[in-house]
C-alpha cells in the first residue's frame, strides 16, 4: 500500500511550522512519528495534499522538571518518556502507560503529541493523562492557550487542535508519592487495548482514565467521587462504565467492555491502595 | 541517507516508503515486507541505531540518517553475533521475519544488554514468527546477549 502523492515539507522549528500551517491552510497535515498518520495515509483514509514534517524539530523533545509539575514537549517520543528518570519517579503511571503503547519499533517513533493530537479513544497515553489531570499548551495563529485535558478530546479522533495549531508542550502535576496503575487487557502483546484503565490514587483522591470506553477519551467520575466519598474500590469501581457507550467490535460487544471497565478499574484501584 | 556506511542519494517521490526505498530504489532486498500494516516486525531496520518498522516510516523521514539493514551486520564473510547465534540455535525455519527480528533483537541489547528471557520475548513482541514457535529465537538472543540471564 502506497499513500496517495503529497507535497512534502519540513518545518525547522515551531515557528516555521505555525507559518508553513498558516500557508497551506486545510490542504496540510502535521507529520510527527508518523504512525498513526502513515497508516491511514497507506489505507487511503487521509490523503492531505500538503504534509509538513515536525518530525525533527528538536526544540518540542524534552521532559523538564518545572517546579508543581513536567513539562513534556509534544514531539517526545515514547520511548523517551518510558525510561525518563523523571518521568519514572514523578508521573510513573504516564511511564507505565506508555510502556505498553504498541512495542519498541513503534515507541521509537511516536510522539507524546501525536498521540494526543490524534484523538484515539483505544489509545493509552489519553487515559493517563486524564487521571494524571495534565494540561495542554497549544499554539495558533492567535497565540497559545492551555487546555485541560478534560476539555480537549471533544469527539472521536476530534480534539480542540484547530487546522492551524500545534500542539507544543504536555503540563503533568507532580505526584511522586501517588499510587498508580495502569491496566490494559488485550489478547496479544503487542495489541491495542481491548479495555484499559488507568488510576492514579493520591491521598484521599482518585483519578481513573478509561482506554476505549467511549467515542473520546474519558474519565470515570463517577469512581472518582465515590472514592472521595470514601467507598472501598470494589463498590467504587462498580460504577466505571455507568454512562459511557464504548463501541463494539470483533473483540468485544458492549457489555463486556463494560464488565471489563468495572473488573480493570476495581484491580486498578487495589493495586494503587485506594 | 547513509546506508550500512554507504551515502546514498536518489530522487524519490515523497510518498516512497522507506522499506521500498531500500528494496526497489537501493537493491537491498534482505529487508522483507510480511503485513505492510506495522504490525509484523519482517521490515524492521535501523534508524539511526533504533528498530523502527521501515513499512510505517517515509524515505524522506529518513533523509540525512543512518540506516542500517540486515545486509550491513556482518563484517565481510563474518557473521554478526546475532547472526551466528540464530544460526547455531536453529532460530529460523522458513526465514522470512529472520531478517527484522535480528535487527530488532540486536536494537533490543543495545538497550539491555542482559536481558532476562522475559524481557526477551517483550522486547521481540513487535516481531511476528508464523514457524519456530519462538522458543529457539528466544533462545539465540540470550545466547547473542552472552549474559547470565539475570536482567539489565
Ligand atoms: C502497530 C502500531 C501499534 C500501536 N499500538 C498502540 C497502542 O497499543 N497504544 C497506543 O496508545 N498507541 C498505539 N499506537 C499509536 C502510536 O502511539 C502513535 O505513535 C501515536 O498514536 C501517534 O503519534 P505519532 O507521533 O506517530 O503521530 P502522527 O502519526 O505523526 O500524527 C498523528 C496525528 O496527530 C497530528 N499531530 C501530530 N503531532 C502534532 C502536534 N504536535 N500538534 C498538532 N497535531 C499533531 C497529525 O497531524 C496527525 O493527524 C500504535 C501504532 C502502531 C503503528
Ligand atoms: S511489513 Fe512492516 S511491520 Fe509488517
Ligand atoms: S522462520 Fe518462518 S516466519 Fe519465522
């Protein structure tokens, strides 16, 4: 499979991609890892006529620590994120989930950004960045704005990403003594998940992100107050799916993923020592 | 791009992928294509020194960057460890994903260069094999690796 013939451009840096986005207008397509994107470009699912390379901009590839919390520039790739130190020690459920996005070849290649640009529900990095409560830091044409996570997946592979904005940087708080865990179930290894969850337990609050439970990424909130309201995690978690329509497919209808949502949840909850 | 130390300069299309750039482009046809979907691990090549599935990454990604292919691991007609231990181990049978999953294997020590046999089939879980079972390849990394299995 071939992707339909393209304009190909690189840009230098943030600045040289706002502009060279401001120039193409709908007819461009950012490329970062390119593995989200390329796949659907060899099925003929996108066919921009203009891509612009982001790929190399080096100054978006960086995890820092910035006081309350890290700072993650969206062209960081997974396996950057995997065996960061910091991220390891003050946002472990960020290193975890990530961990298990696709394997090494793939993790060599996407980046923190395009997997939150691409907006996909069965993805894992959304979910724990959900129950990590990060914010986005996009750039457009009228500046930069912050976007919480909870507002920024608005539908199904839609985000608050306009055509002419770059997603440049990921705010995740500092949680270095939460408890946390993130389970995926899948059937092979290298698989999306089927159902995922990720929880982050911190003091007497939760947070639980949930993988391919809904059209977007989402959170239980319900589970998130039960438990502020001091249920135990098996009571809690009986209420991960409430509200949420994940979708059906050939590994799972839609009442086994949400018996799978209450299972991953209520494990997820334990093994944080909620 | 530079390919196992050679510079090589074609003019392609910006949609060439990176695997056909290598195989119909460049002439280097040890680099299979098995699902053409980044799911089976046969294209795996090095990008600068990193495994990544050259069916999912475009030849002009690569532009200025060091690709290395199956066809550059041996030192003349000596084999690469790797090599040697899949011979050794019987680690192949058809040999078709052969060529991806040693060039995912020898990535994967050089980022822990002593695996336990866990981190071994994590580390090959983007590498499909439709003939040894596994068990043999397993065993050829560990044997590469020279270690004592304990991990790191
Ligand atoms: C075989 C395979 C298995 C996978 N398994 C998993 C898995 O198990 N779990 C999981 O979570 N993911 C999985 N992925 C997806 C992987 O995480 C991708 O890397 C990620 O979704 C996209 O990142 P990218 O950098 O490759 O983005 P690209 O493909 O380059 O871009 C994706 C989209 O985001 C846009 N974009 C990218 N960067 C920016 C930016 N900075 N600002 C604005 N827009 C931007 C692009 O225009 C494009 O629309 C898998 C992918 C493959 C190929
Ligand atoms: S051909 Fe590239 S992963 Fe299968
Ligand atoms: S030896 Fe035949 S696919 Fe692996």
């Amino acid at each position: 499979m071939i992707p339909a013939a393209f304009d190909y451009v690189r840009a230098e840096s943030a600045g040289h991609a706002l502009e060279l986005l401001a120039e193409h207008g709908d007819e461009a397509k950012l490329l970062a890892g390119g593995h989200s994107l390329i796949p659907l470009m060899k099925f003929r699912l996108a066919a921009p006529a203009v891509v612009v390379d982001i790929g190399r901009i080096t100054e978006l590839s960086y995890v820092r620590d910035a006081g309350d919390h890290l700072a993650i520039g969206a062209l960081t790739r997974h396996r950057d994120i995997e065996i960061s130190e910091l991220v390891g020690t003050q946002a472990g459920l960020l290193a975890a989930a990530t961990s298990k996005v696709g394997d090494p070849q793939v993790r060599h290649r996407g980046t923190i950004g395009g997997a939150l640009a691409h907006g996909d529900p069965a993805s894992d990095i959304p979910a724990a960045l959900l129950a990590l409560r990060a914010t986005m830091v996009v750039e457009g044409p009228d500046g930069q704005r912050e976007v919480s996570s909870d507002d920024f997946f608005t539908g199904f592979l839609e985000t608050t990403i306009g055509e002419q904005d770059l997603l440049t940087e990921i705010r995740v708080p500092k949680v270095p003594d939460a408890g946390w865990s993130f389970q995926k179930f899948n059937r092979r290894a290298q698989d999306w998940a089927i159902v995922g969850a990720a929880v982050l337990v911190n003091g007497g609050s939760c947070g639980v992100g949930l993988v391919n439970m809904d059209s977007r990424p989402v959170r239980a909130a319900g589970v998130e107050s039960a438990i502020a309201g001091g249920a135990d995690a098996a009571d809690a978690a009986a209420s991960a799916a409430d509200g949420l329509e994940p979708p059906a497919d050939l590994n799972a209808g839609v009442e086994y993923r949400q018996h799978l949502a209450r299972v991953l949840t209520r494990r997820g909850l334990e093994e944080a020592g909620a | 791009m530079t390919i196992n130390g050679t510079l090589v300069s074609l003019d392609v299309e910006p949609r060439t992928l990176l695997v056909h750039y290598l195989r119909d482009h460049a002439g280097l046809t040890g680099t299979n294509v098995g699902c053409d979907t980044s799911s089976c691990g046969a294209c795996t090549v090095h990008l600068d020194g990193e495994a990544v599935k050259s069916c999912t990454v475009l030849a002009v990604q690569a532009d200025d960057r060091e690709i290395t292919t199956i066809e550059g691991l041996a030192d003349g007609d000596v084999l690469h460890p790797m090599q040697q231990a899949f011979h050794e181990c019987h680690a192949l049978q058809c040999g078709y994903c052969t060529p991806g999953m040693i060039m995912a294997a020898v990535s994967l020590l050089d980022e822990v260069p002593n695996p336990t046999e866990a981190d071994v089939r994590e580390g090959l879980e983007g590498n499909l094999c439709r003939c040894t079972g596994y068990h043999n390849i397993v065993q050829a990394v560990l044997q590469a690796a020279g270690g004592d299995g304990g991990g790191r």
